[in-house]
C-alpha cells in the first residue's frame, strides 16, 4: 500500500524539465494599460487604421467587463496594470530574412526544448512559424506553400500582406466583446499565426507553430486566424514549453477558425507550460478562448489537446455548427498534478441540419491537482436530425486529488440525438501489481495505464505530435509494433 | 539445489493469519499440485509467491535458486524468472497486449543482460507462441483482458507465460470458470511448456484439471498448512474422499497435539 502510493507521488512530482530562461534584450513598454499603450503597440507593428479602431473598441469594452468567476479555478487577483502588455527580442531593426539572422541565443533555446527548426525544416516536413514572445522570428515553408496559394505566415505580417482578409475574418468567430480575456486579447494582441488555404488545396503538410513565453512579467497574447476556404484542408500544430519562473504569468490567447463548405480544419494542441512549484507558487496562468466556425456545408473543425501544463487552464474550444452536415470534434487530455487546475471542455453549438459532434474528454489527475470538464452541447429549433455523442473520463492518481464534471445540455429541437458517458476510475493496485508481476516497475506501469487512458485522444493527434504527447506524460510509444 | 524452498512459511492478512507453517521443496522440472479447500490457503501462497504486499509474512524463510525470495521486490522476482497466472486477471484498458508482452519481455530481458527484443522480432516470436495457446490473433491487438471473456483471459494468462518463459511458473485456479474445451486448450498450452528447467506450482480446487496437468508432487492444504503430500494418486483419492476427511484427520491430529 505504501510503498505504491510514495512510487505514484513520486510520479506525479516529477520536476518540469523544461524550465530555462533565455537571456535576450527586450523592447518593452511600461507596466499597465491605457489607450496610449494600445496606440503604442498598433503604430510599432505599423498597423491600418482598422486595426486600431478594432483594439481601441475591445479595449473600451473590456473596462466595462468582469474576470468571469464561474470557473471551478481559484487564484490570486490578477493585477492588470502590472502586466507588461508589449515587448518583442530585439534584433538588427528589421526582421531576420533567413535562420543565420536569427540571434543564436533563441535557436538554442529552441534547441534545449529538443525542436530544432532546422531538423524540424528537413525531417518532420513541419513549415515552422516561431512565436518567440510577442513577434515572429522565423518562418519556413513559406514559398512552397505560396506556390500553392496557401498563406501562413505570422498576424502582423498577414495584417501587412493581406489586410483584406484579416478585416474580413478577424472576430467573426470570436467578437471583441465574447467574454474579458479575449476583450483584453483583442485590444492589446501582439502576434500570432494567420493561414489561409484557398479553394479546393489540401494543404500538403503539418503547419506548426510553437509558442514561448519569455520575458519577465509579459502576458502573452497571441491571436491565431486560420481559414479553410471551400473543399480546403489543413493541419495545424500548436506546441509550447516555457521558462521556470516565479511569477505568475498572464496568457490570454485566441484562436479563431473558419471553415467553409467541404473544408477540413483539424487543430491539435500539446501544451506544456510552466505549472508553477510543488506549492503551486509562480506557473502560467492560461486563460484561452479557441472556436472554430464550420459556416458551410459539410465542413469540418476537429479539437485535438493535450494540457499537461499551466498553473491554470481556462480553455473551450468550441465549434458552432452552422452549415448543414456539418461536423465538430473535440478531443482532449487533460493532467494537473501539485496545485495545477484545470477547467476545459468545449462547446458544441449544433445550428445546421445533421451537424454531429464528438466530444471525448480524459482527465488524469494527481498531488493536488483539480481537473474539471465543463463542456455544453446546444441543440438549436433548426438543427432537424442533429447528433452528439459525449464521453468524459477521469482518472484519479492517489487520493488528494478531484476530479469534477460539469456537462451542459440544451436540447431544442427533438429529432436529435445526444449521448454522454461519464466514468471516473482510480489508477487500481491490483492493475499495479498485475504489471509489476510481468517484470514491470511501478513507473512503467503507471505510465503505461496512463497512456492507455488517454489512448483515443492520441490517436487523433498527428504522428510527432501524439511522440511528444507521450513523452510529456512520461509514455513511450504505443503501437509501434504490429 | 532445488529451484525454491519454503521453509515454516507464516502469513497474515491483516490480523488474521492464515499461512501457518508451510514447508514445501520444488526442483527444476517438477510439476507440484496445490489442492485444498476454500480458504485453506492456497491462493495465499500463490500471491505471497509472487510479492503481493497485502499479506504479511511473519515468520519463514524462501530461498528462490538460492536467494531469500521475500527480499525481493515484485518485478525483480518476475524478472528472475517468477511468473504467476492470475486467478482473476485485471484489465488494462487501451493498452494493447502485445504492447504490454513486449514490454514485459524486454524488461525480464534487460534484467537478464539481454538485449531488448525489436518490434519485427517480437511480433515473429509471438506468433509463434501464440500458435501454442490456439489463440485468435486479433486478441494481441486487444486492450489486456479488456472485454475478454474467462476463457480468454486464462488463455492469455498462460499465453503470457508462454511469452516470457518463467523458470518457476505459479498458477493460481487457473481452471476455475473454464469449460472442458477451454481446459483442454490451457492444460495443453501448460503442458508444451514443461520442461526439464521450468518447475510449475498448480494451485486448483478440483482433480479435474490435474487429469490434463499430470503432476509430480500433490499437496493437501488445509488451515495454512501441508496436511498430506503424494502422488498424483492422492489427488484422485481426494475426489473420492473429499477434503473433509483431511481436514478431520487434521483435527484429530491438533488433538493430539
């Protein structure tokens, strides 16, 4: 009994091995927010004047909002004019035109966390979108995708480039005014990935991005776009580590998506921030609003994530359901251990005729962590012949540890069908002790009943990204054989 | 040297003690039945055997090729060579069995200094073993034990030993719950694996399976302890007889005590 309890604690404690931090001059405006602040971040990214009137809004509005308190998640106030709401690495003036430009220090750190951009670049096929802070540093694959047509590149550049298409997408999913962090995120965004795939090209590889927290006291905003035009395909990666430190960090991103009739988006999410101490002192805290829009017919929006970090997630990816047949998915794994807590889920917002979601949500918790699923399907009057199938799994490791479950449902129209499972289950000894008799130790076999667990959100992941999945959970590979 | 020795064994679970001195020689190449009653200890044996730490030795000793067995933590028993079919074999959802075989082996292997089996190699040997066992393929690609029915999982059971080769093998009522054809099936797949290194404790309730098992050495317990110990005659004269009459012989001889 004991000795299998102390073997799990020491699982569950393990040491984020991620933490470093990169030494690089920054170029930062002062603490606090006003609407000089917000002018100041507009005019150096050299903004039209949209953009601005756009931030300038969001902004007004947010002072008349409240943090939201209805998540099962306890903090400190944050104070928001501590936050430092700009700053970018400096460099020679003008943005690097190759890696060589790029400064060596952050190819390193880029090293350390084991994603060279080089070998990323020539193995994994992954046209890389470095996010390092708050500006882009780094883009590959860029012109073979532009002799397709497609757009990936970074939001301030797409707002340089293509400001049509920002102006037209920007906030059609996620409004300025939807809840206080992606208010706060629409006034004071600095960067982000913008991609767009025209009509009918399948995009031929994985889009990456990888983002980084770095500088001190700097919340991040990040502002991701991305558009499947008609009969349209992409794959997108979203992976991120950052720094061990002390104090709390602010992350407030947003993702917005669009997918038009026949288009395919798929958005898989490995998320490995700072989780703060034993204690739960410092870690980031990651309050992110991700939606997609399936507007045409038979399009596709399918959430793939695995949160393993934060001190705090907050976090929905949701799909509304517009065109008709079409589909939203959502799968995610989520693991807090120590003081981590997470309140994830989705919504499903069914709109169109015969649109059908999945929802597969696995929550493992450990130490003190508390994990909640907090996920709403919504049926509408229109949505004739609508379906839903929802399963939410909890796996608790030791006993000082929740796990909570918060499913919402809101049934409107009475040809539709919806399904939800729900089961929570304990890491079992007799499971332990099964392996251990088949030569296993205890750590494997935590890992390998873990993995197990979380299997069916694996398998949705794209091939490097379920590698590093698994390896965050301390896994090796399953089904590399037969 | 015999392979394992279990000398004047006493285990408790709890407060309850119910191994009460158990005395037992096993060479390499024997097969020993372990029949008695419910409750008289056998299953209690397999798992003290095997390092379950729910009972409590209390007094004994077990020299397993000569090392003090109750030392030993219950993967490095496993990984020299100890391997116990499980009377209720748990599942492990999602993870594959031939991932969990290969797995195991390559830890029993590592233990031994042997290098760690590929995936090609693996899937080769294991169709190989499984032809022993008259096993359905598609049971390698399921979860361990996950919806497998009774029969299935004591076929995988004695699969995995099958696998991983043990060079003392306990199985604890693996027939509880079979039908005669599965029986035959585990007894046969049981019965390919003797061999003049591997020694094998069956524990078993009933006679039955020892007519496809034919074993060296039968032991009568009863209240924790070895009542009687013979042939495999002694197994049929138990059918016939019934364990009361060895639980009452047992009595009398407290008696007397």
């Amino acid at each position: 009994m004991s000795s299998h309890t102390e073997t799990i604690e020491r699982f569950a404690n393990q040491e984020y091995k991620w933490g470093f931090v990169t030494d690089i001059g920054t170029d930062s405006v002062p603490p606090g927010l006003n609407e000089d602040v917000i002018r100041v971040i507009s005019a150096k990214k050299n903004e039209p004047e949209f953009m601005l009137e756009w931030r300038l809004k969001a902004y007004r509005h947010w002072l008349t909002m409240k943090e939201p308190e209805w998540a099962n998640v306890h903090y400190p106030p944050i104070d928001y004019s501590a936050i430092i709401y700009y700053s970018a690495p400096k460099m020679n003036k003008d943005r690097p035109k190759s890696l060589d430009e790029v400064d060596p220090e952050l190819l390193r750190t880029y090293e350390k966390l084991g994603i060279p951009l080089h070998e990323r670049e020539l193995l994994a096929g992954v046209a890389v979108d470095a996010v390092f802070d708050s500006v882009s540093v780094a883009t590959t694959f860029k012109e073979k995708l532009a002799s397709m047509g497609i757009i990936f590149c970074s939001f301030s550049e797409a707002v340089q480039e293509h400001p049509e298409l920002v102006q037209k997408y920007l906030g059609t999913v996620v409004p300025f005014s939807d809840n206080f962090y992606a208010a706060l995120n629409s006034a004071v965004f600095s960067d982000g990935s913008f991609c767009y795939v025209p009509k009918g090209v399948r995009c031929p590889m994985e889009l990456s991005t990888y983002f980084r927290i770095n500088a001190q006291n700097t919340g991040q905003f990040e502002r991701t776009l991305i558009i499947a035009d008609e009969g349209a395909y992409v794959s997108y990666l979203e992976g991120c580590t950052a720094p061990m430190r002390d104090e709390n960090q602010l992350h407030a991103a947003v993702v917005e998506l669009v997918a038009h009739d026949n288009a395919t988006i798929k958005y898989s999410t490995v998320q490995n921030w700072y989780p703060g101490d034993k204690e739960g002192r410092g870690g980031i805290y990651n309050f992110v609003t991700k939606r997609g829009k399936c507007a045409g017919a038979n399009s596709k929006i399918s959430w793939t994530q695995v949160e393993t970090g934060s001190a705090i997630t907050w976090k929905y990816p949701s799909c509304l359901l517009i065109g008709d047949n079409s589909v939203g998915e959502f799968y995610s794994v989520a693991l807090t251990n120590n003081r981590q807590q997470a309140d994830t889920g989705t919504k499903m917002i069914h709109i169109g005729k015969n649109t059908t979601s999945t929802i597969v949500s696995k929550g493992i918790s450990a130490g003190y962590g508390q994990n909640t699923y907090r996920g709403m399907v919504k049926i509408l009057k229109g949505a004739t012949g609508a379906r839903n199938y929802s399963q939410c799994d909890s796996l608790l490791l030791g006993d000082k540890c929740g796990a909570h479950t918060f499913p919402y449902l809101e049934v409107k129209n009475t040809s539709s069908q919806v399904e939800h499972e729900a089961s929570t289950s304990k890491i079992g000894e007799d499971q332990i002790f099964y392996c251990r008799q088949r030569g296993l130790s205890t750590e494997d076999a935590v890992s390998m009943i873990v993995h197990g667990f979380c299997k069916e959100v694996f398998r949705e992941l794209p091939m490097e990204f379920a590698v590093e999945a698994q390896k965050l959970l301390g896994v090796s590979l399953e089904g590399s054989v037969g | 040297m015999p392979l394992l020795e279990i000398r004047n064994l006493h285990a408790k679970i709890g407060d309850r003690e119910i191994l009460r001195g158990i005395d037992l020689t096993v060479n390499a190449g024997e097969v020993h039945a372990i029949m008695g009653p419910n409750g008289s200890g056998k299953s209690t044996l397999a798992q003290v055997l095997s390092g379950r730490d729910l009972y409590e030795v209390t007094e004994g000793e077990v020299l397993y090729d000569g090392k003090n067995l109750l030392e030993m933590e219950p993967e490095e028993r496993a990984r020299e060579g100890i391997f116990m079919a499980f009377q209720y074999p748990v599942e492990i959802p999602g993870v594959s069995n031939l991932y969990f075989l290969k797995a195991a082996l390559n830890a029993v292997r590592k233990h031994r200094g042997l290098e760690e089996m590929d995936a090609m190699d693996f899937l080769s040997f294991v169709k190989q073993r499984m032809q022993l066992m008259e096993m359905d393929q598609e049971l390698l690609n399921r979860a361990v034990n996950a919806g497998f029915s009774g029969g299935e999982k004591k076929r995988n059971e004695i699969f995995h030993m099958a696998v991983l080769e043990p060079r003392l093998a306990v199985l604890d009522e693996t027939d509880s719950g079979l039908d005669i054809d599965a029986l035959r099936i585990v007894a046969g797949g049981v019965n390919a694996l003797r061999s003049p290194e591997r020694a094998m404790i069956v524990v078993t309730h009933y006679q039955r399976l020892l007519n496809y098992i034919v074993p060296d050495v039968v032991h009568v317990l009863s209240e924790g302890r070895i009542v009687k110990s013979g042939d495999k005659n002694l197994a049929l004269e138990l059918e016939e007889s019934g364990y009361a009459a060895f639980e009452e012989e047992e009595a009398e001889a407290l008696k007397r005590a």
